[in-house]
C-alpha cells in the first residue's frame, strides 16, 4: 500500500512539475524596428511590456533606419510572418495599407471598446476609408521654450499655455533689448509656416496658400523689429536652434519637444545654466489654445501574423498610458495625451518643475506635418523653394504666396 502511495505521489509530482512548465513557456511575439539596441524609449518599452506580460517574450526585429521603409516594404511583400511592424513615416502606412498589408484595427479596437480620445485627433492620420490600420505612440509636437532667467531679470510675466500669435509678437518685442533676442526662428519651413496647418483646417498640401501670409509677415515684422535673429544672417553662419536658444541671450523660441531631452543634457554638462520652461505655442485667433503639429511613429499588425491577438495586446498596450509612460520615462514624448502620461513626462530628472510647463504636455489638438497626398513629392518642393524665396526677401510675401498657388494649380 505504501509503495502504491508512492508511485501515486510521485506520478503527481510529475504532472505538476510538466503542467509548470507548460505554464511557464512564454509566447513569442516579433516587432519589426530599427536601432532597437540603441534607442532608449525602445528598450524601456521592451523591459516594461514583460514585466507587465511575463508570458511573453518580445523579440525586435532590427532594421537599418535609413533603409527602414524599403525593407520593411520587401519583408511585408514576401511571406515574413513578424507580428507588428513599426510605422516611421505616415506615407509608410499608406501604401502598406493598399498594399493589403496591414491588418485592419478597426475590430479589434470595436471589440475591446478600445479609447483612442488620448491621441487627440492624431490616430486619423493611420485610417483611411473609415478603417484604422495603425495607431500613433510617439509624437514630437512643437512647444515654446523660454528663458525664465531673462523674463525675471525684466520684470516681465512668463509666457502663458494661452497665448495669441500677436501677445507673442509683441512679447518677443518687450524682450529685446541691446545683445538680446526676444525670439528665435529656425531656417526651417516649419519653424514658420506650419503653424497654419494647428487649426485642422488647412495643410501645407492643399494647394491654397493665402493662409500663410500671417505667419510670413508676422515673422518679417519681428525681424524687421531686430525681435529675432535675421534669416540671411543665420543661413551664412550656420548657427544650430539648440546652440542659439543654449546660450542664454534669446528669451523664446518655438521647438520642437525632442529638444527637451537636449535642454537637460546641456543643463546637466554646463552648456548652458540658466532656468527654463515650455508653454504651449501660441495659437492664432479661434484656434484653441493647446493646438499644435508635429510629426508620428506608429505600429500597425502585419496580416500575415499567425499571433494576431498577442500583436493587438502589444499594440493596444504599447499606444495606451502604461505604455506611454514607459516611453515617457526616456525623455520621448508619447503620442498618448492624459494627465498620467503628463505626470510621467514631468517626473524626468531635469524638466521644469512649474505648473504651467507640466500643463504644457496636454496639447488639445495635434496635426502632422506634411498630410499624405498622391501630388505630395511635387507640391512639397513647390512650398519649401518658395519659403526660401519670401525669408530672403527676393519675393514679397504677396508674391511669395501666389507663385505656391500657381504652381500648385499646375499640378492639378
């Protein structure tokens, strides 16, 4: 009797040492990327995934950034079965999608009544004909950096998360004073004519460009006014924004919110020792305060995966708050937008620890940069070789904004 107990007992504890390891044998899941061993939001993201999902083991898929749509495209073309793929730029989703690469989001997102009201209007650039085919996880949206230490030295208040384009005009004006630039603009075309596109309304690919005047003439004025650094001047010389903003004698400038991450490091090192803030960039008359542009990362399940449902949990995960603050944790600004994520941002060693550049972490509206249209490798150059044109004075403005628009008839 006893040995017949022992071989029961035995037998049990084989069961259960084999039913353990059943338990415990994790599930692959496969995100197709680039530089995944040294992008640090990318690292964070995997780390924090299996914490939360021990059963599964993420595994990335590296790919050569510069060559990243190509040869995604060719592995989507044959039979890679990778889950997920990450989405680098928006036109990548757009021929993947009409390609029938990509699988539809849309049910799943139905199916698990899945909020997508944080992305703040972000996600419609991933759908197309009603139907979501990737979603957004990372947004670098455009703030205003300012020198706290310059506004307290003259007496004058801080800018504000609710600002008019015409109060900053006249803000930068206040500001300036002899070896002292009350702004600071970028040679880029977005640094000051893609404020148009914040309203939601316009694009700088619609072919119509009267709206962007204001922003022209606005920034000629501030010029003119000796408010900001002259176009000419900064093309010749070759002065970097992170350089100019860095050493102390400028009080605002609309950036980029990557470049958060640079203030702290250069803060960190002695580049540059002086306190500062963000705010959110000022916004033209019935506009909403908050609204910005920026550009996407997304990710999108590849119809060929054979683990559809452990692709949309890494998705749905990954584009929701817990994933967002592990981005966030890097100093990456996430596409997700709530108090939470805002929380995450804020708590990075080094970012201001005001009330009002926490606040400035909640757009109300991002739009992207350059919306994909079939003309878009045509009309772009017509825009950014015009841009040129009106900065260097050799084109008024009026003139300036009809040469885009007759060229841009052309197209059609």
């Amino acid at each position: 009797m006893k040995k017949l107990l022992s071989l029961i007992l035995a037998a049990m504890m084989l069961l259960s040492v084999a039913s353990f390891a059943v338990a415990e044998e994790k599930q692959v899941l496969t995100v197709v990327t680039w530089d995944a061993n040294t992008t640090p939001y990318l690292i964070a993201q995997e780390k924090a995934f299996e914490e939360a999902y021990p059963n599964i083991d993420l595994q990335y898929i590296d790919v050569a950034s510069q060559d990243y749509a190509i040869k995604a495209g060719s592995m989507l073309s044959g039979n890679d079965t990778s889950d997920v793929f990450m989405v680098k730029e928006v036109s990548d989703i757009v021929n993947w999608s009409a390609q029938g690469f990509a699988e539809p989001l849309t049910p799943y997102i139905e199916k698990d009544a899945y909020d997508v009201s944080g992305f703040v209007g972000m996600e419609a650039n991933y759908a197309f004909d009603g139907v979501q085919y990737a979603l957004p996880f990372r947004s670098d949206f455009w703030v205003l950096f300012y020198n706290k230490d310059l506004f307290d030295a003259a007496g004058v208040a801080y800018p504000t998360n609710d600002m008019t384009w015409d109060a900053y005009a006249q803000l930068a004006k206040d500001m300036t004073k002899e070896g002292q630039f009350g702004t600071h603009y970028h040679t880029w075309l977005s640094a000051v004519a893609n404020w148009t596109v914040a309203d939601g309304v316009n694009t700088l690919a619609d072919g119509q460009y009267d709206d962007l005047a204001y922003f022209y003439k606005l920034y000629q004025d501030l010029e003119d006014a000796g408010a900001c650094p002259a176009y000419n001047e900064l093309k010749a010389s070759g002065l970097h924004y992170s350089a100019a903003f860095a050493n102390g004698n400028v009080a605002m400038m609309p950036m980029g919110y990557w470049y958060v991450s640079t203030l702290i490091g250069y803060n960190n090192d002695g580049t540059c020792n002086f306190n500062w803030g963000i705010t959110a960039v000022p916004h033209a008359e019935g506009v909403a305060a908050g609204s910005s542009f920026g550009n996407l990362t997304g990710v999108m399940m590849n119809k060929k995966s054979e683990n559809k449902d452990l692709a949309w949990t890494y998705i749905s995960w990954l584009c929701g708050v817990e994933g967002s603050k592990a981005t966030a944790s890097t100093g990456t600004r996430p596409a997700w937008v709530s108090d939470d994520v805002a929380g995450a941002m804020a708590s990075v060693a080094g970012f201001p620890t005001d009330e009002a550049s926490k606040a400035a972490l909640l757009p109300s509206y991002v739009a992207v940069e350059w919306p994909v249209v079939d003309n878009l490798s045509e009309i772009k150059p017509i825009v950014e070789e015009t841009h040129t044109l009106i900065m260097t004075r050799e084109l008024s403005v009026e003139e300036g904004i009809e040469e885009m628009n007759d060229r841009a008839e052309e197209l059609e």
